[in-house]
C-alpha cells in the first residue's frame, strides 16, 4: 500500500476561522498565490497550463486550507508579471 502525506493542519470549525483569517492577511498584504495571478493559467478555460488540479487555488474567497485541513498552495507557481 502507498503511503501517501496528509497533513492536516486543522479540523472542523478550526479551518473556517483559518481561512476566514487567511482571506484578511492576503488581501491586506495584496498575497499574490492564485492561479488567476499565475504565467501557468490560462485564461480561456481557466485551467493550469501544466495541468496541476487548480479547484482550490480558483477560489473566492481564497482559502489556506481544503475542506479536510490539508494546506492549499502550489509549489509551481510562476507570478505573471504580464
Ligand atoms: S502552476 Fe499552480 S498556481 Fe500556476 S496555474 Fe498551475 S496550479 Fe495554478
């Protein structure tokens, strides 16, 4: 059996407040992390160019973390600077 990480940082109402928290600090510090500000997106479908599933990072309001506690980032993130 594959051992898989799952590190989830949160539970319950733990992750609203997270994200609720997190939703405030990016747009008071103008976070860029979304694939809407990535050079992998591509605008005409809304996918990732390099094909990493994007449901999370397409977000409004963004979240921290998914709906199980799991950290939502992308490690291929290119910020656009067109
Ligand atoms: S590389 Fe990551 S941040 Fe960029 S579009 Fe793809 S999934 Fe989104």
């Amino acid at each position: 059996m594959a051992l898989r990480f799952h590190p989830r940082l949160a539970t319950g109402d733990a992750i609203m407040a997270a994200n609720a928290e997190f939703a405030l600090q990016a747009a008071q510090y103008h976070l860029q992390f979304q694939c809407s500000e990535c050079a992998y997106f591509r605008s005409t479908d809304r996918q990732c160019m390099v094909g990493w599933p994007n449901d999370d990072l397409m977000r409004s309001p963004v979240v921290a973390l998914n709906a199980v506690g799991e950290p939502v980032f992308c490690k291929a993130f290119e910020a656009d600077a067109g």
